[in-house]
C-alpha cells in the first residue's frame, strides 16, 4: 500500500486558515491523549457496527452537519484500501458477542439506482473477503424470486426475497446469524424485521422513522463540550449550532412563527461568534428535515425574511423527503460553509468520512460544480472523488499546514470519531 501515490487533496482557502492551524495544533500535541479519552469513551459506548459523516471545513471551522448509520457509499471509496475495511468488518463482526459465519444484508428498494447497487455489489465483496458468506435480502413487494442485475462496474448483485420462518428470517434456505440493515427504515420498521432472534444491526429504532436529527446533535453537543475541554478549545469551532421546533407543515403554513424566530436567533448567534473570532462571512443557517437523508428537505437561509417569503415551489420541495414521508419537525443548524475546493474549475467540496466499528476505514469528497460555498451538496449534480485516510494516523506532521494529507486526515477522522460517538450515545440511551 505504501507504493500507492496519495489521493488529492481539495485546495483549502489560506485566508481563511488560521483558527484550522491553532485546532490542528491542539490535535497533534495532544494525540496520545485524544486517542486514550477515545478508548475509555468506545468501553463505555460501544460504536454503531457503521456510519458515515458528513464534514463541512471552513477554514475557521470544522464540524459534522449530518450522521448517517446506514451509509450507502461503499463504492465511492478507494479501492487500493480495503484491507483497512475488511480488517475492520472482521472486528466489527466480532464485537457482536456471537459466532456468525453467515450474513443477509438487507438493503433499500433502489433496484434502478446503479450508484447504490454498485454501493451493496462493494459491501457484499467486502464481507466476503472479511470471511463471511452472504446474501442479500430485499424487502421490495415487487421482488418474487431471485434476480441479477449486472452492473457498470462489471459486477452484478443478486437480490432474492427476504422470508420470515417463525422469529427468523432467511433468503431461501440461507439461514444468517447476523441481519445487517443498509436500509434507513424511513417508511418505518417492516413488521418482517420485528422480534428477530438473529442479531440485527443497526438496531431498527434507529431508522429515520423513529431517529431525530435534533437528538444526534444533542448528543454531539455533549461530545464537543467534553472533548473541547480535554484539549483547551471552544467547542464552537467544532459544533454547529442549532435550534429545532415542535410541528411543523410547510404547505399550509404552520409552525412557520416558529421556524421563523429559531432562523432569526440562530443567526443572531452566529453573527456573535463571527463578531468574537473575526470571520469575516455572511452568517447562514441550514433547514433540514429532522429525520431522513438523501440530501431531501434541505434549504439554505440567510435571514428569516427567506424563509416567511417561501413560495409555492419552495415549500413542496421542503415538505417531503424520501419515499414520500411527509417533513413535520425540521432542525435549523448553523451553515458551515465549505471553503475546500477541488480541480481546475474551483468545484466546491466536502468530505465523507466512512467508519466501520470505531475505526476510519476512508472516505470520498463529495463536490458539485453547481453549488455554492453555503449550499447543500447532497444534491443532483454532484459527483464522488475517492480519498484514503490510511495516511490518517501514521505520520501528523505539526510542521504543516492544513492543506498537508496527514493532518487534514487526523484532523477529519477526529472529528468524524466525535459524530460517532454521540450516536453511540444515542443508541444506548433508546434502548
């Protein structure tokens, strides 16, 4: 692996630096201590079996804007590192308490989507070559025996109808020991996954049915003010800050008194910090829907004045995420601009970090030629430049700066920890 040349790294605005430089400074002269704090916290709160994060790097800040538990870009990341992800699926597996020698994953219903196909043709290889056998298990009504698709890549999936036998479930006469969920619940938990004798992770009630945004980053708050005090920052230069309101429906107007004064006080704290650190930007905020992913109910605003004047359009678009779940509770987080840009064209990007047990197995930057700095780029349009952290941990140099491979990577897969460890909070505490 050693051989292989590193992958590039987006350009980060240097004027924009100088608070990166005194955190990553904190970092690298405080890693034996960071790493023991991780430890200690992964005894007492064991990790979710995977997650991705979401990052936004400012220059000035960087912080988590969302956490998903069921990520779903496997195929995004670079392939010359995988052994880092099958020694940690290995781990991951046996941390489960349980032998397990067979595995169903059980994904979304996406059977056009090639990208996340491509996504579940990655993780099945992974899995296999951890030393598992596995099939994949479809709950799709329209699945009624077992198909192939062949893929781009040159890889092919084979989905085949997840069955229930008494408190089991199987795909035909594979029985597992371990249902894997790559699938986010949205539309709630199947009555099939219920009562299940087998190990199932992640746990259903971590499904976007039932998980709130708003919850994470409670959590995530609670994280960022421990490990903020450990190393001698304000935890605002890793924490969005945020704000949620109680019902809410974007169509017939109501909750908009709310969403309007939680943007205005959200902004006004912001412009605070701004003031206090002499970032000199255009304070935002983030309207997102409280649960759900796939970049949907999302918009940007500047002032509460956008978000009274929300036309017609506007709020079809905010009332609905995925398979059609209707937006009632939405979260209103600080905008964390993305100062990192990526080729010739200046794109704007943002990293996703991919973490398997508690350990960094990689990640992609996520850019857009068609969105802004303050925009959110989980959106048509964008497209996938894999990246290896396997730079992360080896070799921090405090004699770089932030554009060097190995601190940008310590300093995301940090960060990236931190997110992970306020699910794994989360998780413990709806148990």
């Amino acid at each position: 692996m050693s051989a292989t040349a590193p992958s590039p790294v987006p350009h980060l605005t240097t004027a924009l630096t100088g608070p990166l430089h005194r955190l990553e400074r904190e970092l690298l002269a405080r890693q034996t201590a960071i790493e023991s704090w991780f430890r200690a916290q992964w005894r007492r709160s064991p990790a979710p079996f995977y997650a991705s994060v979401d990052l936004r790097n400012s220059g000035y800040k960087v912080a988590p804007v969302d956490t998903n538990l069921f990520p779903a870009g496997f195929n995004n990341l670079n392939p010359a590192f995988e052994s880092l992800s099958i020694q940690a699926l290995q781990q991951a597996v046996e941390r489960l308490g349980s032998p397990v020698d067979r595995i169903v994953i059980v994904p979304e219903s996406h059977t056009r989507n090639v990208y996340y196909l491509e996504n579940l043709a990655v993780l099945e290889g992974l899995l296999e070559r951890a030393g598992f056998a596995v099939r994949l298990g479809s709950l799709s009504p329209d699945l009624e025996e077992e198909t192939v698709i062949e893929l781009p890549s040159g890889a092919d999936v084979r989905l085949a109808p997840l069955a229930r036998r008494g408190r089991r479930v199987t795909v035909g006469d594979f029985d597992p020991d371990f249902v894997l969920l790559n699938n986010d619940l949205s539309g709630g938990t199947p009555p099939i996954l219920e009562d299940l004798e087998q190990i199932l992770r992640p746990a259903t009630r971590l499904g976007w049915a039932n998980r709130l945004k708003s919850v994470h980053f409670s959590f995530y708050q609670g994280v960022a003010k421990e490990f903020a005090a450990l190393i001698g920052i304000d935890p605002w230069f890793i924490d969005p800050m945020f704000r949620n309101c109680g019902a809410i429906d974007f169509m017939k107007r109501e909750g908009q008194s709310c969403l309007e004064r939680n943007v205005e006080e959200l902004l006004d704290a912001v412009t605070r910090k701004y003031a206090e650190y002499d970032v000199q930007c255009r304070p935002f905020v983030m309207v997102k829907a409280d649960a759900g992913t796939y970049g949907m109910g999302v918009m940007t605003a500047h002032s509460a004045e956008e978000v009274m004047e929300l036309n017609r359009k506007q709020r079809t678009k905010m009332s609905t995420t995925k398979e059609g779940q209707k937006v009632t509770k939405v979260i209103i987080q600080e905008g964390v601009y993305t100062h990192e840009t990526w080729g010739a064209g200046n794109a704007v990007a943002e990293p996703v970090v991919y973490m398997i047990d508690h350990n960094v197995v990689g990640g992609f930057y996520r850019v857009h030629t068609g969105r802004s700095s303050s925009e959110n780029l989980n959106a048509p349009g964008m497209r996938f430049e894999p990246l290896a952290f396997e730079e992360c941990c080896i070799s921090p140099d405090p004699d770089q700066g932030p554009d060097a491979h190995s601190n940008r990577f310590y300093t995301y897969g940090v960060i990236s920890r931190l997110a992970l460890l306020a699910a794994a909070r989360e998780s413990l505490s709806v148990t």
